[in-house]
DNA sequence: GTCATATATATCATCCTACAACTTACTTCG
DNA sequence: CGAAGTAAGTTGTAGGATGATATATATGAC
C-alpha cells in the first residue's frame, strides 16, 4: 500500500519535506525577516522525526541564505535579498500565470543573449548549434528526444556568448519550464505532443550564422512568444516590436 | 589566535566546508555527471568529521541537484542541467573576468525589465521607487546607506514590472555584485567611495514616470555600463546602440 | 547446467545519546 | 550595588545502532 510516484527518484526524503514546510512558512510570510525559528527539539517533536532530521533540513535553508543558525541562540530568517540561490517553487509553477512570468523571464534572458551569440560566436559554437538543430528534426518524432535536443539547441546558443553566467541562468529557466511542462502533461494529456517549430529554430540558427545580432535577438524573440503560445501561454510582452 | 573573519555571522560550518569542497570538485570536472561520490563514511573518514556532517553537506548538495542518493547504492553526479537551484560562487567573482560577465547578464536583465517596469507600473510603484531615490542622494554620504539605497532602487523597479521571477532573479544579481564590491573594498582600499551617480537614476526615474519603455531601457542600460565602469569593470556590450 | 530462491553484504535513511561550544540569565558573594 | 561565577538553554559535532534498499553471492531444485 506503500504507493511511490517515484517522479524520477524523488524519494521525498523526510528533511526534504521538513525543509519544504520551512521554506514555504518563510516564503509565505508566517515567518518574518528576524523571527526566531523554532528550536531544533521543538521541531523534531513538531514533525515527529530526530534531530537530525531537523538539521538536515537546516543545513538546506541555511545554504540557501533563507536563515542563519547562531551557535548557542537559535536559527533566525534573514531577509529575502540575502539569499544565496535562486530556487524556483515547482508546485507554483503549475499557476499558469506564473508559467507566463516565466516565459517572461526566460524571452528577456534569450532574446539579448542570442543578440551576443550572433556577435561572438566561433565556427565551434556554430557547429554544436547546428548538431542540435539537426537531433531536433531527425527525431522521427520522438518527443523525449526532440525536447531534448530543443533545451540543447538553447543552452548551446546561450554557451556561445562566452558568458558562463548567462549559460547558467538561460539553462536553469529552460529547464524549470521542461519539467513544468512534463508536468502538465501528466495530469492533462490533451496536448499529447508538444510541436516543436522547426523553422523557427533555423531562422535563429541563420541569424547566429550571419554574425546578426539584431536579427538573432528578433527571431527568439518570436520563437519563444511562439514557443509560449504553443503550450497554451500567451505572453503579454510590450516589446513585440518590429517583428518579423 | 583562533582568528576569525566573521564575515557577518559566517562561521564557516564544518558541514559548509565538506559541502564547497564536494561542490568544487563537481564544477571544476573531477567528478563528472554519472560519477559515484565515495560512500559517506569513506568521506567522513577522509576529512575527518562524523558522518552526521558528511550527511548535512549532502543534503545541501542533493537540495541544488548536484548530486542524486539512492539508498542502499550510493550518491552520484547529476549532470548541469538537472539543477534545482542556482548558486553563485563568491570566490569566482574575485576574478574581474567572472565580474564583467555577472555586469553583463545584469545589464541584460535590468534593461529589459526597465522596459516592462515603464509600461506596467502603478503609482504606487513609482512612490516607492522615488523613495529609494530620495534615500540614495540624502543619505549624507554614509556609504552602506547610499549602497542599499540604490540596491533598493534597482529592486523596487524589478518588482515594477509584477512578475516575481524577473524580482527573485534581479534581486540575487545585484546582490551578489554587492558583496563582490564590499569585499573588494575590504582588501583593497583603493577605491575608498562607491560613488553613485544620481543623475543615472533620476534619468531611469523619468523614463518611468514618462511611462516610456524605450527611454528606461537605454537609460537603465547606460546606468549599469556607467556603474560598472566606476568599478573597475568595463563591459564589451555590443548593445551600447542608441546611446547616450 | 540453469534458474529461482535465500543469504550476505554494502550503502543510504533515520534514530538515539552524549558532549563541546556558545550565549543568556540568574545567583552568589564581596 | 556590582562583579564574578554558575546554571540552563541552544546549536555544533561525534559516534553508534537500527531500518530500508539494492547488489552480489551462495544454495538448492530441476
């Protein structure tokens, strides 16, 4: 009767779901900047797990910056700006208007960044592009494999503008989209296969190839509001200026 | 001559250091995606320390989806792009290269973002911005208030444009070039003063009151090269279009 | 010999207790 | 009244014990 959903190893481990009850008493402002955290024994009898248990789960928190431990005093929660890493709530995700802010974000992040692929790319870059570009077509329709090769296509182009910290952040956002989407398969199965337009990913790639910044930026621009829509997201973006 | 930096309240954990050192190895390639971590005993062996601060330093590291344990096997290397959380290594941004590209992806993310912000904004928006603003030339020139006064700045136009990803996300630049900027200051006393350039921001201000789009983004866009240069950093944007 | 079952082993997951280090509050004594 | 010392509470670390899970080995039936 034990039912595991196993979503690909996710044990849900018990600090993980302490941890998680923290985060989200935090987040949600039950607990304020400066509030003093429950002892670790309070918590453990809280939750019915040992104290270890308990500091796992701290040792999360604290990593993240979200509170601070004081030898001798107790745990405390800091202020949202000193956080130490950036950690995107899934189950918010499933709020189609956050999946739209989202898409927000990752159309800003992609748009400029394909602008500076378009300028700095090397004959290397291009190459592992067009790699990914050919995977996505050839898949013979195999979705898995086509997503794959489409959050490739993107990380690529975002590794070719030498910055490791845009490659970091482009390939974060794809990925939380990814697995929101996957999600939102599960539960809905009405679009069964996710379309993936090809032509727009080569007006992209022809851009990155012609060394066009101003082209490159306008064709993610559209790919993704286009990506977007695809998915049932329609974003409110104030800049579709000059398109196509 | 237990010295100690207290780097506001970072004591420097044991399970902290097991977990940067983990970490290091990961990202500089040592243990590539797929590779086996050594058993946890092994590891608490091996740095010396009980196997219960083995187990916290993992549980840091399983929380940002670095590393995946499966019990009763071991732990293992999960590749990039299956992180869960993105973290920013403050040793990494004493290199001025790794700087300039954290000023890059910023310009990227604020100019942008200073678009939607001028088109969305509500009143009471722009009171809190003015705020800031008023905050960071009246500060008398006491430095740490200056410094968040303008952070707050930044911040307060991020939550302009309403969508909490583009804020979580601004939010976390900014403040990591903030603490890269203290400690520069902390061991080189050379620039003594962050000037902030008041005039910069009264132009962003202006665009958004203006409710023009186009005028905060070049305006916020010039803000950040100007303030990165003050810095030390000069940035290689192909996007100086328009200037000004 | 081959396959299924049972056992042993390795490893992570959790629990428990104990002590050290640190802070605060109280008590005691001058 | 003041200062030093003491006690209690809290986090940090250590170490061992047990449960859960996966793999390898051994055993036995056919």
């Amino acid at each position: 009767m034990k039912q595991r959903l196993a979503a690909i190893g996710t044990v849900e481990t018990l600090p993980h779901r302490v941890a998680a009850f923290l985060s989200r008493e935090i987040e949600s402002g039950e607990l304020n900047p400066g509030a003093r955290l429950p002892t670790e024994q309070e918590l453990s009898e809280k939750f019915g797990v040992s104290r270890n248990v308990v500091r796992e789960a701290i040792a999360q928190l604290r990593a993240d910056g979200m509170i601070e431990a004081r030898q001798g005093i107790g745990a405390f929660v800091l202020a949202p700006e000193q956080r130490a890493a950036i950690r995107i709530d899934r189950e918010a995700l499933k709020d189609t208007h956050n999946m739209e802010r989202l898409f927000e974000l990752r159309c800003i992040l992609e748009a400029e960044s394909a602008a500076l692929a378009a300028a700095r790319r090397s004959q290397e870059h291009l190459g592992s592009i067009k790699a990914a570009l050919d995977r996505m077509g050839g898949e013979e329709r195999w979705e898995e494999g086509s997503i794959d090769a489409d959050l490739l296509f993107h990380r690529e182009i975002a590794r070719a503008t030498g910055n490791s910290y845009i490659h970091t952040f482009i390939s974060f956002v794809c990925e939380q989209i990814r697995h929101s989407i996957h999600y939102a398969r599960m539960t809905n199965p009405l679009h069964d296969l996710v379309e993936i337009n090809v032509g727009e990913h080569v007006r992209i790639y022809d851009a990155l190839v012609a060394g066009d910044p101003a082209a490159a930026e306008a064709a993610m621009r559209a790919h993704i509001i286009g990506a977007a829509n695809r998915v049932g997201v329609k974003l409110p973006l104030s800049k579709a200026k000059g398109a196509k």
